[in-house]
C-alpha cells in the first residue's frame, strides 16, 4: 500500500524545486554583491564568504553529528542564508562575530525547529537581530564607501546611513529640510546607487530591484507581499509627510533608504516564513509595511524592516488560519 508522505513546507505545484528556486535566489543576489564589494572592497567579498562558509559548516555538522540525518546542504538553502546575513551587517564586523550570526541563524532559528520549511521565523533575520542587541557598536559602525582596491569614491559621505542621519538630526531638534541640506546626508541618488553608508546588502536599491525583477520574472515569488509591503509604506509615511512635512520625510527616502528593498523583495517574501494564500500575504505585507514605517518614525532605532517582518511571521500561523483555501471537494452551503 502507498503511503501519503507529508513534508515541510513550502508546498509549491511547480517543475520548480527548493535547490533551483535556492540558486535562482542567490543569482538575484548578484547584482547586489558586485556592489557592496565595489563600494567596500574586499571587506564585502570577505564577509560574504565568511558568513557563507560558517552557514554552510554548522548547518553540516548539526546534521552530521547532532540529528545524524542526511545532510542536505547542497540545497542551496545555507548559502541564501549565509548571503543575506552577510547582507545585513557592515563590511567591516569581525569574523568571529559573523560565525556567531551564523550559529543563531542556522543552529537556533532554523535546524532546532527541525530545518528547512519548518522555521517560524527568518533565520537571516533572526541573525541580525540578535547581532545587533548583542554587538550594537560593531553592528552600526559603519565604514566609509571605497573602490576595490581602497580608493575614496566619494568626500562627501563619511560613512552615517540615511536613516541614522536623520534619526539623529530630528532627536537635536533639526527640520526635516536642515537635515537634507548638510553634506552628510546622503541623498536620493546615492541611495539609489550605493555610494553610502550601510549594511552590505541594503546600499544600493537599483541593484536590488534588478534581483527583484529577475526573481518575479522566474516565478520565484510574487507580486503580493513586495505590493502590499511597498504600497502600506509609501501611503502611511506620505501621509506623515503630508501632515508635517519638518518631522517627517517623503515616501521616496523611505523606500531607497535603509533595509527596505532588501527585506521587501528578499526576506519578507520567503515562502517558509510567509503564508500561504495571495489574499494571506498581502495582509502580511500590508502589516509588514506599517510595521516598518512606525519602528522607522517612533522607536528606538533608525531601522525598522528587520523587526516588522519578525513581527509578522509570528503572525503568519493567524493569517494562514484566517485566510484558508477551500478544501478540494468542499461543498459551499449558500444562504
């Protein structure tokens, strides 16, 4: 007699697998990396591969040794990982805090929930997050953008993100406008090509979007979490803008600046941490957008995204509850 197997999710009726739709996600990535490693040189390309390396390693010897099951790192999975931790810290964060990054993301958010499609949450983000509650000075020592090989691409920025420049300048008392107009602040174009302060990953939008189209283009994800996500954002913060426009910034900073093309395209939309239904994931887009902008505007720190959608996978199992799809050979009672 067959048996039914169950497995983790993510369930996908698709010729797709988990290792091509792993590799389509990292050759997404690649735009990105160019940049991080043409504006912080080989410090980019170093953490990558560290970060890469470690994800892969604990990921092996946990199963190895610790559940002695198969060992599936081939899938591709580890690397995404490993890739996007990497994305979301500075060039400059020393190697051994980069090998406890990975040991969180991969030991505890996703191998101690029984491994990949069985994570509740993020594990790059998981990572991040916990990096930065415990190295908060590594973690937000920023260096300043360089070429390859150590030439100064730019005077005019020294180093601050867009958003901290603004967090800071709005706790002194300054407008909004003061703040865009001193040499610090980094502008528009430069958020739109990576010449900036930041995490490796989130520097440049441009090059974000190119991953973005590539993997809608591939079917990887779809339209409904980076819409909801991109949409919740752009009309809560332009209406604080339109209130007062001193306080707070227009919409365009908000989406160029800071984790939010990375976190939109790349992190939000994991089909593991994200639910199931279209209908699902726009709410959880829709939170995830409003999340951001709140964290952004009145919490503590400068960056939102990474605790927004943490926020929202916790949701996911309510969402995915609220918004089931019918069961096949459902009858539909009218009246």
């Amino acid at each position: 007699m067959n048996l039914l197997t169950v497995s983790g999710s993510p369930h996908i009726h698709t010729q797709q697998s988990v290792k091509s739709i792993m590799y389509g996600v990292v050759i997404a990535m690649i735009p990105a990396i160019f940049v991080s490693v043409y504006f912080f040189g080989l410090d980019a390309a170093r953490v990558i591969l560290i970060s890469v390396a470690a994800c892969l390693l604990v990921e092996w010897t946990i199963q190895k040794y610790l559940l002695k099951g198969p060992v599936s790192i081939t899938d591709g999975s580890a690397v995404v990982t490993g890739i996007l931790l990497a994305f979301n810290v500075p060039a400059n964060l020393p190697w051994w805090i980069l090998v406890i990054g990975a040991i969180v993301s991969i030991g505890i958010a996703k191998m101690s929930f029984g491994g990949l499609g069985k994570n509740p949450f993020n594990p790059a983000l998981i990572g991040r997050v916990f990096l930065l509650i415990s190295f908060p000075v590594q973690m937000t020592s920023w260096p300043v953008p360089k070429g390859l090989f150590g030439s100064q691409i730019t005077d005019a920025i020294t180093g601050p993100t867009t958003l901290g420049v603004l967090k800071e300048g709005l706790d002194a008392g300054k407008t909004v406008q003061e703040i865009m107009a001193s040499p610090e602040f980094p502008g528009y174009l430069n958020d739109l090509l990576g010449a900036q302060g930041g995490s490796l990953g989130e520097i440049s939008a441009i090059a974000l979007l190119l991953g973005a189209a590539y993997m809608l283009i591939r079917k990887i994800i779809t339209w409904h979490i980076p819409v909801a996500y991109l949409g919740s954002a752009v009309i809560f913060s332009g209406i604080l803008w339109l209130v007062d426009p001193t306080r707070f910034v227009d919409p365009a900073i908000h989406l160029l600046a800071g984790g939010m093309m990375l976190g939109v395209f790349f992190m939000a939309t994991d089909m593991v941490t994200s639910p199931m239904t279209p209908m699902g994931q726009i709410v959880f887009g829709v939170g995830a957008g409003l999340l951001t902008i709140m964290i952004r505007v009145w919490g503590a720190y400068p960056e939102g995204v990474s605790f927004a959608i943490l926020i929202m996978n916790a949701f996911v199992p309510l969402i995915n509850n609220a918004f089931k799809p019918k069961r096949f050979g459902e009858v539909v009672k009218n009246g």
